[in-house]
C-alpha cells in the first residue's frame, strides 16, 4: 500500500472519487461552477458518496479494530494483521459491483467481525466470499457452492441451512443407491435365471433392463476424510486433577524488555484480580486483539513469568498448550519422526495414531517443513494429544483448519473431560463449547457466567468490564474489607503443585491461600505465624463469600493432608532411607508441607471468626 499514511492509503480505494474531486476542484479554480459539465459530475460525485467518503473511511478503520493513533501511521511501520486488516478496508470502501473476498475474516477481533458482517449485509453489490467462518456465512451469504468431487452444486440459504440440506441429500443418494444396487443384483439374477431356461426372449428384456440401470447408476456420495482427535492420549488415559484446577490472584501478566547495559523493565499488559477455573471448566478467553489474551495463556503455559501476584496450579495438573503462533521448528524430518519424538512407541502405534488426524499412508513420511498450514496445524494437534494432559490451553485452535476439523475439534472439547482454555475469534467454537468467558480489556481480565451470545447481549445492554471488575470487587470485599495478604515466595513467583510440563513432582508451595497478619512473624521450623495479642476485629463475611473460602481453604488442607501422608510414607521406605539425596529432598518438602498445613489451619481460625 504506496501511501504516506494508513488513512490516505485506505481512502486510496475511492480513486474514482478522488480523481472526480480533483475534477470539481479544477472546475471551482476556473470558475466554471455554472456549466452544465460541472453539474453533472458535481450529481455524479454525489450520487456514489463523494461527500461521505471521509466519514466512511473513518468508519471502516474504526470497525475493523485500528485506533486513530494508527490512522496516521505508515503502512510499511504495521503489522502483517494490520496490512490485511487496512487492504479490507480499502476494497470496503472501493466497493466494487463484485466484491470477492478470501477468508477476510483471518485477523479480525469479534468486533471487527461484527461490523464487518453488518456492513457486507447492507452493500447493494454482489459479494462471492470463500471462508471457513460459518458463523460468518450464517451473517452474510444468501447461497452457498459447494465444491466437492470436481463438481460446483449451489443450495439456497447461510451455511446452516446448506448443512442441513447436504446432509439431507447425502442420506438421499445413500439410499438411492442402494435401492439401485438391490435391482441390478435382482436383474442380473433373473437374467442368469432365463438364460438357463433357455428363455431367451425373457433373458433379453431382463438384459435390457440391467444395462438401462447400469447406464443412470446413482452412486453414493464417497465419504470425505475426517479428522477424528481421540479422548485419550496416545501416552495413557488423562488423570484427574484437583478439583480447584488453576487460580489466579492478583496475577500482572506482560513481558521483561531488555534496556540494555544489562538493565531490563517490566511491561505490564493485563491484570487479573481474582479467576479460578475448577477441574472440567470449559472457559472461553474473549478480547480485543492485542488486549493481552495470548499473554495470558502463555503466563499460565510457563512461558512467560509472571511480573507479580499468584498462579497457583491444583495438584495432579498436566498442562497442554497449542500455540497461536507456531513459527517454532517442530522436532524431527517427518510428520512420523515429530511424533517418535515427542512420544517413544512403536511405529504400528504411531502410524494408527496420526491416522486419526488424517496423516495416513505415505502423508506420514512428509517433510515437517514442507506442511501447509492446515497440515502443520493437525501435526500440532496430534502432538498435543501425545501426552495425558488434563488442563488443555488452545490458542487459535481452527486456525488454518477446514469446516470438517473445526467440528472435529468441537467434538472433542465437548467429550475431553481435561479442562479448557480456549481463546478463539471462532464464535461457533465459543458458543458450542464454552460453559463461560475470561473477558479481557482495559488492562484487566474478569470473568463472565455465560456463553459467547449472552455475553453480545450483555455488552449490547451495557455490560463492561469494568463494571464487572468493580462488582467482582465488591463481592470478594463485602464492607470494603481489603482481602487477607497472599502468601508467596515475592512478585513475579508462580506457585505450583507439580512440574506440569516435566511430569516430574513439584516440591509443594505454601498453601497459596494461608493468610499472615501484617505484623507477623513466622515461627521456628516454618510453623504458623503467632498471631498478635490484641487485633482489630474484623468485619463478618457475607454468606457467599465465607462458602467461597471456606471450600478453597478445606480444599488446600486436604490437599495437603494426602502430600504430607505420602511424605511421611516414604520417609518410612529402606530405599529413601539408603539414598541421602532423596531422603534430604523428602524432608525438605515435608518441612513445607507442615508449614504449609500450619498456615492453612491458622486461615481456618481467621475465617471462623469472621462466619456470618
């Protein structure tokens, strides 16, 4: 895009416009106001919307997501997104008799794909769109073609209504074809019959019949490859985590920037105040691009620290993370040697295993590098369902993938019981598989109870997030109470109960949710802290909010209770015993434990004493 800036390289679509402005400029500069010339092209320029194109500029940039700091911009200082997202706009507001767009939806937020959608349904000219959206084609098509076997077939309707009527005719043609094959068996029996009767008048006409049918054969429709993602991974069935499977306190998301001369700054991106996901949640994560959503998920993957507050895993948890951007070199020369790679088996078991991901036969001797993108995205998620993981974090899973693989993927996160993280702009995906959202904007994340279209209809009346983050607020702090300090290791510390990504056990934390006075100070041997002798009394809790403590503090004492059992057990092995190195380990975590355990039990006094 040749232009100084964003704007004049999007207003550039308008050429015509801007080439008969430049007329009617001239014409005012001599004074030619009142020819009839003028006037004709002064109607023309008005009738195709010369004077609103300044006005629909602005409107198309604004909708498709680019803020007005971007509007001055040059194209060459943006994004690849942003150059696809500014191209829409200029095609939007050329607006062409035929417009025709290949997946335009790739890069657009849920806004951006709002409006574009309302503005392709109120354009008077035609529009041939191929998109793998079907929310998308739902919004804005009157028909759909389909391509299939070499031939183009055209149905009537948004792509709901094609689906059903494919669906109808395939189930159609299978029985048709079966009728057919039933009667040219019954024709060529009675042919066979006559001819060994020697009734060869009866034989001919029987003939005759048998090649009337073979000549309109109906054949039935072949059935496509499907993607078919397996509940349980290749590595053994997916265990079953806590029950509080990932909470998040006060957790600053962003990244380290090096300043140089060894000096680096932290930049913070997005806060989440309090969000708990408990063990089979389904939770979709919804925002702006560039909100801080990938951000986010990476925190939680391990792949980013955290800059302060508290992550805390439940126990027993396996994290699998599908990264939106996958640049990163894949492990081994093949599609066969990526999976021997990530998992030791046998090649029978591999072989089968990327079957179900359409990798068969000779597919699984391609090159890694020489995949496509919907190819190298079922080789990712082939690689995901490897291990056992029972918290799945997906960002941008369909991306590059077919109709047929979305609903595959649909399928599986509604059967999986892992738990889900999922940030998607694929409206069907949210809508059929997630319980409830993480919203993320303003620098803030908060959660939402309901699915994607409550969540539209929420923010069509008025809903934000922060409102949402002010009445959560409010909730957690009944009377203004602040809430008790967290216990952590400092800023920037996750508190973990395993090495998910490892396999390995994670020595255990203190118990994320033991509360400690301001003026404590802990006792010898990592004992609760003594509590002062005179404090402030402090204001009862409401109803919910004491349940909603109570059942995490309960939960982290059980929790700890079984880890500080296994401890003492195999504190009590020969083997532990004979090995210096593991019995110092063993002791070592069991002094967190108790520790641990004493802090929880201290946070189950405090709670009491606040009861409603």
């Amino acid at each position: 895009m040749a232009a100084a800036t964003l704007r004049e390289g999007v207003r550039a679509g308008a050429a015509d416009l801007e080439r008969m402005e430049g007329e009617l400029r001239a014409l005012e500069a001599a004074h030619r106001v009142t020819e009839p010339a003028y006037e004709a092209l002064q109607h023309e320029f008005d009738v195709r919307g010369g004077y609103t194109v300044d006005q629909r500029v602005d409107e198309a940039l604004s909708g498709l997501g680019f803020t007005r700091d971007e509007w001055t911009r040059p194209p060459a200082a943006t994004s690849g997104g942003q150059q696809t997202r500014a191209a829409l706009a200029r095609l939007v507001i050329a607006d062409p008799e035929l417009l025709l767009l290949d997946e335009p939806t790739n890069h657009l937020d849920l806004d951006a794909l709002e409006w574009l959608e309302g503005h392709l349904r109120s354009r008077s000219g035609s529009l041939v769109v191929a998109s793998h959206d079907r929310a998308f084609l739902d919004a804005t098509v009157t028909r759909v073609w389909e391509l299939r076997d070499r031939q183009l077939t055209a149905f009537r309707g948004g792509y709901s209504a094609y689906h059903r009527q494919r669906v109808e005719r395939d189930a159609r043609a299978v029985k048709d074809a079966d009728t057919q094959a039933e009667s040219i068996a019954r024709e060529r029996v009675l042919v066979q019959r006559y001819r060994s009767h020697r009734k060869f008048s009866k034989m001919h006409e029987h003939e005759a019949r048998l090649e009337r049918l073979l000549a309109e054969r109906v054949e039935a429709p072949r059935g496509s490859r499907r993607l078919r993602l397996p509940t349980d991974a290749l590595g053994g069935g997916r265990g079953r985590s806590g029950e509080e499977a990932l909470r998040l306190e006060d957790l600053v998301v962003g990244y380290r920037r090096d300043g140089g001369n060894g000096l680096t700054s932290e930049v913070p991106v997005v806060k989440a105040p309090w969000l708990v996901a408990r063990r089979g949640d389904r939770i979709g994560i919804v925002g702006p691009n560039g909100a801080g959503k990938t951000t986010l998920l990476r925190t939680i993957a391990g792949e980013l620290p955290p800059l302060d507050g508290t992550l805390a895993l439940g126990s027993a948890l396996q994290i699998g993370y599908l990264a939106q951007i996958r640049e990163s070199a894949i492990p081994g020369a093949t599609v066969l040697d990526a999976l021997l790679h990530a998992m030791p088996v046998t090649a029978g078991e591999a072989r089968g295993f990327l079957a179900r991901f359409l990798f068969r036969g000779d597919d699984v001797f391609k090159e890694v590098r020489l995949l496509s993108g919907g190819e190298r995205s079922r080789l990712e998620l082939a690689l995901l369902g490897v291990l056992p993981s029972n918290l799945l974090l997906l960002d941008e899973p369909t991306n590059h993938l077919d109709i047929p693989a979305r609903e595959a993927i649909e399928t599986f996160l509604t059967e999986t019981p892992a738990t889900l993280l999922v940030v998607s702009h694929d409206r069907r995906l949210l809508e059929t598989t997630c319980q409830r959202l993480w919203v993320v904007g303003d620098g803030l994340v908060v959660p939402f109870e309901g699915g994607y279209r409550a969540w539209r209809a929420a923010l069509a009346a008025g809903w934000t997030v922060a409102d949402a983050a002010a009445a959560e607020a409010a909730r957690l702090h009944p009377g203004g109470a602040p809430r008790p300090a967290i216990a952590r290791a400092g800023p920037g510390t996750v508190a973990r109960s395993v090495a998910a990504r490892s396999g390995s056990a994670a020595r255990a934390n203190p118990s994320p949710v033991a509360t400690a006075e301001p003026d404590a100070q802990p006792m010898a041997g990592g004992s609760a802290p003594r509590r002062p002798a005179t404090t402030a009394r402090r204001p009862r809790l409401s109803k919910d909010a004491y349940r909603r403590q109570a059942a995490v503090v309960e939960s982290e004492l059980t929790r700890l209770g079984l880890r500080r059992s296994h401890l003492e057990l195999a504190l009590g092995d020969p083997a532990v015993q004979a090995n210096f190195v593991e019995l110092r380990r063993i002791t070592s975590e069991l002094a967190d434990v108790e520790g641990a355990l004493a802090a929880a039990k201290e946070a189950r006094l405090e709670l009491e004493e606040r009861a409603p």
